[in-house]
C-alpha cells in the first residue's frame, strides 16, 4: 500500500515536470484533460474484463460533466475536482474495490490525484497572485 501510493505522488510529481518544461501548464486545456483522463480509468477496468459497471460510468460522465462546467468559469475547481477524485480513490480502496480494479490502483492513482490537485491549486493561486 505504501509502496503504490509512493509510486503515485512520484508519478504525479513527473507528470508536473514535464508539464511544466514543455509549458503544457500554460494551456488552460491541460487541467481538465488531466481531470477527464484520470476519472476515465476505472470504467476502462470495467471494459477490460468485458464488464460494464454502472457506478464507474456515472461517477466518470458527473466528473467530466463538472470538469467542462467549472473549465470554462473556474479554474481552480477543476484541483478541487482532482483531489475529490483522489478522496474516491482512497475510499474505493476503503470499501470492496471490486474484481475489475487492481489492489494497487486506488491508493496509486489516489495519491497521484491528491498531488496534481494540490498542484492545480497552487499555480492557479500563484499564477493569480502574479497577475496582480
């Protein structure tokens, strides 16, 4: 467990490297494609063992529903949303995660969640501050 979600937060923290030295995180696109990205996994659990899991693709249609809602009004919600997701993913490892998910995966992807959210947060609050 803690071996995944270290794996997670080093994921994530590479992900805001690269990122940031191809000035990806200057496209306002970018926070919510990674939003959209990350809650799409789980109902691609549930098609690779040929499933269809309901609670998955209601969970990943109101993410992206949220995402497209707030990407155009709010940026920083969209850090807000990664974290929220993250929070998910603790709580599926929590409860029964279900045979269409790997043990590893919720507390993997939770904490690469939680990272990138904390670090939407920060640019969006840095990058305000700067404007000013």
């Amino acid at each position: 467990m803690l071996v995944s979600t270290s794996i997670g937060a080093m994921v994530a923290v590479l992900i805001i490297g690269l990122a940031k030295l191809n000035k990806f995180d200057k496209d306002r696109s970018f926070f919510p494609t990674l939003t959209i990205v990350i809650a799409s996994y789980y109902p691609l659990f549930g098609v690779l063992e040929s499933r269809f899991i309901w609670h998955e693709w209601m969970v990943f249609v109101l993410f992206t529903l949220i995402t497209l809602y707030w990407y155009s009004r709010y940026t920083l919600a969209i850090g807000v949303l990664l974290i929220g997701h993250g929070l998910y993913d603790f709580a599926m490892h929590i409860g029964s995660v279900g045979n269409h998910i790997p043990q590893w995966w919720p507390m993997f992807c939770g904490a690469l969640d939680v990272t990138l959210g904390s670090w939407v947060l920060w640019y969006c609050t840095n990058k305000v501050k700067n404007v000013g």
